[in-house]
C-alpha cells in the first residue's frame, strides 16, 4: 500500500540521518 512506502521512506531516510550524525564524530 502507499501508506506502507511512504512508512519504509521515513524509515530509510531516518536511517541515513542517524548514519550521518554518527559519522561526523568519527571523521
């Protein structure tokens, strides 16, 4: 359903935020 898409976008980009933020400290 869209419904269910639109859920796993937010997912997946809430996903590359946190994976962002964590890299920052790192580099």
């Amino acid at each position: 359903s869209v419904s269910a898409i639109k859920q796993h976008n937010n997912l997946s980009d809430n996903l590359l935020r946190v994976g962002q933020v964590l890299q920052i400290p790192v580099i």
